[in-house]
C-alpha cells in the first residue's frame, strides 16, 4: 500500500471521529439540564479517616471541574448540636419518627397517674410493672417477627396457654423433670408455629385464616387436657416456675445485682457501637463520632442506673425481668446482625424483590411463625410462674390483643419491614403502666379495654400517617 493511500486513510478516521465527537456534543445540547454530567471520585479525610466521596460537574456546564457531593450525615457532623437539630427536624417531617411517640406517650401517663395517686411512682409499684409485663412481652417478641412480614399471628395466646397445660401435665401426671418438661413445651411451640408457617408458606392458607383456626384448635386442646377440674397445679418449690415467680430474683435480691445488670447493659452497648464505628471506618463509610456514641451511652448509662436504684428499694430485679430482658437482646442482634434478621426485613419490605434477589421466602416465613410459637411457649410458662399453676384462662381474655397491641404500639409497623423487637419492651410499658394506674384508681377493667384501645388506634394512625409522610419524603 502506497503511503498516499495511508495518509488518506489516516484523515478519514480522524474526520470521522471529530463527526462522531460533534454529534455526541449536538445531542447533549439538544437534551439540555438533562444530559448526564461526568462522573469521578474524590477522596476525602474526616476524623482522620479516608472515606470516598462521588463527584459531578454542574448540569449547566458539563466543562466545569467536578463537585463533591457530600454525605448529608457528615453535615450533620460537622455543624455539631446544630446538625442534629436540624437532622431531627427533617426525620419528624419525614415521618421518621422512631420511638419518640412512646416516650412522649409514657411521660403523659406516668405524670397523670402520678398526680391522681402518689403511690404509681413508688419503687413498688414500678417493680410490679417490671414483673408483669415479661410474660405478654414475650409473645410480643414472636409477634414482632410475624408483624416484619406484614402478617398477623392470632393463635399465640392459645399456644401460650396449651404450652403451660403441657408442661403441668409433663410434670404432674407424668412426673417428668421440669427441666426437660420445659425443652419439650418450647419444641411443642415451635412445631405448631412452624404447621401453621407451612399451611401460609406453602399451601397458600392467608395467615390469619390458619392462625385463627389454630387460636380455637389449640384452645381446644387446652381445655380437654385440664379436664373437668380446669386447673392444675404446679410444684413451685424449685425448676422453672420458681425461677420465673413473683419471690424469685436475680442474684437473691442482692443490691449489687442490679447495678451488675446495668452495668453489663452499658457495656454490651458501648462495644456494640465501638464495633460499628471501627467495621464502617474499615469499609471507609461515614460512620457515628465517638462524641455521640459516648452520649448515647451515657443516656443509657442513666437510665440503667436510675432503674436499678429503684428496683433495689423494692425488692430487687426479677429473674423473670432479667430473661425477657436477655432475650430481647439476643433477638435484636439477630434480626440486626445476621444475614436471616435481614432476609425477614427483605420479606417484609417486598415479597417479589426479595424473591429475585434469592432469598427463599417460603423458609423464611415458615421459620418466623415457627419463632413466634416458641416465643408464645415461652410467654405461656411467665404465665405459669405467675400464678404456679395452668389454668382455663392462660392465654385467654385479652392476652392476644394485648400482646399485638405492644408491638405495635412500640413502634413495629402493622405493614411490615419496619420495627425492632424493643418495641416489645415499649409497647408492654405503655400497657402495663395504664392497667396498673387504673388499678391503684379502681377503674373498672372495661375503662382499662377503652384507653388500651384508643392507645393503640393511636399508635396505628401515627404509622400510617408516618408512612405517608415518608412517602411523600420521597423515602417510603
């Protein structure tokens, strides 16, 4: 080939990418604020740490030098109180509001019940909320699971109640340990939860059809296993329902019991946040300042103590507050550290996406009523410590309703993918605060069915209207 052939070749693909070059600039031009800007990366430091921050130019001048675009949390960073005003301000009109409605909920009844009776406050009569409130919040917690998917589990309180029976009859009639009474209680409630997880997961049953027929079955049962005494007594001189009476506490009411838990809750939280901030510094993302994770727990730290001082004017902290207060933290390190905890969120957050991404929701639906029935077992032998015995009305009245009613008013959302299980916690406050307020005023139990009621109404419309809010946030 001659070089003159070559030169003329040469300045044709150079004609032809100067065309290709205009062309591209043309479109652009054409498509105005909307063409997309270049794109780069800039490296940042803050707090001594590198993290990565996207780049882009300005729409109106795609020629101009890229601009950062900075992680709004290290704004809120860097302004200080200021920062984090402002961050509190957007989240409450987002809709965002947590568990600042509890709070606020609880302030409102401690101070009314307050000054209509000076005993509500009493170191006694806030230990006999503690005491009461773990054998309903321990169904709560299997609820919690249930509610993350958007469905609802009517046959808790059945199962509470048939899983105290069982264990009287295991260790009554059967003269069985109480100990291995107990395993074989819990697996009894695992295994209904997981029937009635097939039944929705598999055959496609609605979940409140299948626990509802589960809520009159189990009852069913219950009642036939009682017989026509409908009582049975349980030996509480030691084994499981002693530990879990009125007269039973941790460390035998010794006072350095309680500051030990409290302490050891401090503890667990400061290195929970410790081990986030060094996990999201690795990953180089923007993480938590050691300043606030030290107000944080500081703000626990409080709490704790104050709680522990006043339990100790009492007569110290029940065993039966310690495991519902052990179990509240396992199941939040579960449902927020562990690749199942975020597969039940994914579920709940949208079935079809979470389908697609891999996740087997049929196991993971089985899985969670199978929790919720373990967790009902578990709440039906509270009930058992309580009274040392298994009755017609375990499980029964309003128990079920109560136990929704705390998960939600805690915060876990009746649509599912949003919650977390100190809603439990929380809700159970609320509720038990108001029935022990009404009965040191002698209020009729319908007026305590009114008030619980209108609190929970209360707490649906403030997640729906915070959904909406989130929504039209952009962030729903």
């Amino acid at each position: 080939m001659s070089d003159t052939s070559k030169t003329v070749k040469s300045d044709n693909a150079e004609a032809e990418k100067a065309a290709q070059g205009d062309s591209a600039e043309a479109a652009k031009a054409v498509k105005g604020d909307g063409a997309e800007a270049p794109k780069a990366t800039k490296v940042e430091k803050t707090d001594g740490v590198v993290e990565k921050q996207a780049t882009v130019a300005p729409a109106d001048d795609p020629t101009a030098a890229p601009v950062a675009v900075v992680d709004p949390r290290l704004l809120v960073r860097e302004e200080g109180l200021k920062g984090y005003v402002t961050e509190f301000k957007r989240k409450v009109k987002g809709g965002e509001l947590g568990s600042l409605p509890v709070f606020i909920g609880l302030i409102i009844i401690w101070t009314i019940f307050q000054l209509q009776n000076d005993r509500f406050l009493s170191a006694e009569n806030l230990s006999n909320v503690s005491y009461f409130l773990s054998a309903t919040g321990m169904l709560a917690i299997g609820l919690v699971f249930v509610l993350l998917l958007g469905e609802i589990d009517l046959s808790v309180g059945s199962v509470s109640g048939l899983a105290s029976t069982l264990f009287a009859v295991f260790v009554v009639d059967h003269t069985m340990n109480q100990w291995v009474a107990l395993f074989l209680t819990v697996l009894t409630g695992v295994a209904i939860g997981a029937l009635h997880g097939w039944f929705f997961a598999k055959i496609g049953v609605p979940a409140f059809v299948v626990t509802l027929a589960g809520f009159l079955g189990w009852n069913g049962l219950m009642l036939w296993l009682l017989g026509s005494s409908g009582t049975i007594n349980i030996p509480a001189e030691s084994g499981p329902v002693h530990l879990l009476g009125q007269s039973s506490f941790f460390m035998d009411q010794a006072i350095v019991g309680a500051y030990l838990l409290a302490g050891l809750g401090v503890v667990l939280m400061l290195v929970g946040n410790f081990g986030e901030q060094r996990r999201r510094r690795i990953a180089g993302v923007p993480f938590r300042p050691t300043s606030e994770i030290l107000i944080r727990v500081g703000a626990l730290g409080i709490a704790s103590f104050v709680a522990a001082a006043v339990l100790n004017n009492a007569a110290g902290v029940s065993n039966a507050l310690v495991i519902f207060l052990a179990c509240l933290v396992i199941v939040d390190f579960v449902l927020r550290r562990t690749t199942y905890g975020r597969k039940v969120f994914a579920v709940g957050g949208g079935i079809e996406a979470a389908r697609r991404a891999g996740i087997n929701v049929a196991l993971i639906r089985i899985t969670v009523f199978a929790i919720a029935g373990g967790f009902a077992a578990v709440g039906g032998m509270f009930f058992a410590g309580q009274t040392a015995s298994a009755t017609l009305n375990a499980g029964g009245g309003n128990t079920l309703m109560l136990a929704i009613a705390a998960a939600v008013i805690g915060g876990t959302s009746l649509f599912g993918g949003r919650g977390s299980v100190w809603s439990a916690l929380l809700g159970m406050l609320v509720i038990q605060s108001i029935q022990t307020g009404l009965d040191l005023l002698n209020m009729n139990t319908s007026i305590q069915y009114m008030i619980t009621g209108g609190v929970l109404l209360g707490a649906v419309v403030i997640d729906s209207v915070s959904r909406k809010s989130q929504k039209a946030a952009g962030r729903g």
